[in-house]
C-alpha cells in the first residue's frame, strides 16, 4: 500500500517545482492576494509557501491530506466544469508521502491557528498555535524515502530554475496577486499586484520582451480571447515564451501553439517560435482538463471554432489594417 502511494505520489510530484505549482495553486484557489515562496539549501531541502488566503478549520484539515479528498468538487457534474485550479485532491496526499510535511494554518472565525505534522497522508500531530489568517505549508527533505527519484534530481541550479519558471508562470497569470520568490533569504522575483497584465508581462519577463507589445482582444458569447505579441524581433529556438493560460491557468496546448505559429510565420517568416502570451476565457465545459494528471496538457472541445478565432485574433494583431 505503501509503495502504491508513494509511485502514485510520484505521478503528480515529479521534482520540487511540482511541489512549488501544487501549492501555488492551493493558494490561488483559497482566494490569496499575497503569497511567498521561499526555498533554502538543496533544492528539496527547504520550501515554504505562505499566503494570506482563507485558511482551514480542524475539518478541512482533516479532510485535506486523504487522496481524493477536495474542497473543490461538490458533485458529478462539476467534473466538467471545472473553474478553479486543483480539482483532484491529490496533491497534499502526494507531497505527505515523499516529504516530511507541515502546515500552519487559521481562518477568519477560528480564534486560534492549527499547526499540524503530516506523514503518509495522515496527521501525526496537531496543536493550537498563534497565527494570521492565512496558509503556510512548509516541505522538508523532498524524495527522502524514495533515494532513487531523488537521485534523478537535477542540479540545484537546474531544479530553482524549474520552480522560478513555474512561479514566472503562474504570476504570469494572475496579475492581481502579489508573489514573491525568495531563496536562500536573497528575493529572486517579487510583483506587487498589478492593475493591468501589461504591468504584469513588464515586471516578469522584462524589456526585452515587454517593450513593444502587441496586443488583440476577442469577444463573444461562450468565450474572449486576449493575446500579446513581443513585436521585437526575438528569435527563440523552441516554445518557452509562448504562456498560454485558459481560465487564468497556465496550459500547454500544442493545437493552439501551432495555430498561432502558422499565421505568424506566414505573415513575419522569421520567427518559427514567437513569443507571445494567449489569455482565453472560455465555458469551462469546452475544455478537457484531466487528460494529464498533472494537469498542464489540456483539450479543446472539438466542436467550436476557438482556434480559427485565435488564428483570426492573431492575424489582426500582426496585419491591423488588412480587414
Ligand atoms: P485539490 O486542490 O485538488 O482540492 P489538494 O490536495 O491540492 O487538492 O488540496 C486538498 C484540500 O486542501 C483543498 O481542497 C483545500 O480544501 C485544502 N487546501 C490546500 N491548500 C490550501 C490553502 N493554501 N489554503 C486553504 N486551503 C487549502
Ligand atoms: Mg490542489
């Protein structure tokens, strides 16, 4: 049973950084308007996330570390409409079998903050403490009881680079919320809410990038489209700049990056790979969110016409006065 969760764990929990998305998106979705991030030593080591959003009960808590348990799907049919991030209630249980985990936690009406220690899916231990109202997870020893995954880490340098790309990503996302990345006490990336992506796009991926941004919107009944083109000349080598989000989460999806690849090449043939951030609201029930479990692949529903609505938006954006 033991070694079923820990391979189990280890679908979702790939590296650190996986770890650093999972809980991410916890905040978010506890409606968090600040969150910190901080990593110390090894990679693995040390990673603390805490925010500032709703907090558990004694409750929740019990609940939270169960696989499948989760807050967020109340019934059947909520499986296809899926708005917030997390939706499997598998991340916790996964990070309480490959760590040693512990939580800080207080809601708005709870008079006191619960502190809780969790192995294996299961609390060891939980007191009362004092807290604000908020979230703090703190991950030690990631993989200490699986050596061999740990062994496949990467160096230190290239695994912070995976979690600064996945918090890059995700602020990226989510302009109104304020995250900061700190390692080894040195802050590496700080945003404070931003008004608009614009500020947001600035702040994360700089001038070179952000400078001379091109940018379309597209509206209708079941879903809108807003796109940003560098117009600089940047050449890129793959598809690391292109940020796709589809209801405020980051995604890859191959049709749409290729989509936007073919238009942009037929009218600029410099740049197979252009950088470019695609926001699309849609009606959750056109997207497919569980093909991977770790949720980044997703789905389009084959029967609307969103990607020639990309593949039009783009076209506009790049030639604004051939229609
Ligand atoms: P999921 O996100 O799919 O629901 P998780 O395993 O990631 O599953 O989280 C389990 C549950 O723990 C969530 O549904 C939520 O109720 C609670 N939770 C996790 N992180 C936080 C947080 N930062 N603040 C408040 N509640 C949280
Ligand atoms: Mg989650």
């Amino acid at each position: 049973e033991a070694t079923v969760s820990k391979i189990a764990a280890g679908e979702i929990i790939e590296n650190p950084a996986s770890i650093v998305k999972e809980l991410i998106e916890n905040s978010i979705d506890a409606n968090s308007k600040n969150i910190i991030v901080e990593i110390k030593g090894s990679i693995g080591d040390f990673i603390r996330i805490t925010d500032d959003g709703d907090g558990m009960d004694e409750s929740d808590l019990n609940l939270a570390f169960l696989r499948h348990a989760t807050s967020k799907l109340r019934t059947v049919e909520d499986l296809n409409n899926i708005v917030s991030l997390g939706f499997r209630g598998e991340a916790l249980a996964s990070i309480s079998h490959i760590s040693k985990l512990e939580v800080l936690t207080k809601t708005e009406d709870s008079l006191t903050g619960l502190r809780a220690e969790i192995s294996n899916g299961k609390i060891d231990k939980l007191n009362n403490v004092g807290l604000p109202k908020g979230t703090t997870f703190f991950v030690r020893d990631v993989f200490f009881n699986t050596p061999v995954r740990k062994k496949y880490l990467k160096n230190d340098n290239v695994e912070f680079n995976y979690i600064y790309e996945v918090v890059q990503k995700i602020s990226l996302g989510n302009p109104d919320i304020s995250i900061k990345l700190i390692r080894d006490n040195k802050v590496i990336m700080n945003t404070n809410s931003e008004a608009n992506i614009k500020n947001r796009i600035f702040s994360i991926l700089g001038r070179d990038i952000a400078s001379n941004l091109l940018n379309n919107t597209f509206n209708s009944e079941s879903y809108k489209i807003n796109i940003y083109f560098s117009n600089n000349k940047l050449y890129r080598s793959n598809r690391m700049h292109q940020y796709i989000y589809i209801n405020g989460r980051y995604v890859k999806n191959l049709e749409i990056s290729k989509i936007i690849e073919k238009y942009y090449y037929s009218l600029i043939p410099l740049n197979r790979y252009p950088v470019f951030l695609l926001y699309l609201d849609i009606d959750p029930i056109l997207v497919d969110v569980n093909i991977h479990p770790k949720k980044h692949e997703v789905k389009l529903s084959k029967d609307n016409n969103v990607l020639a609505i990309i593949g039009e938006t783009v076209e506009e954006v790049l030639y604004p006065n051939r229609r």
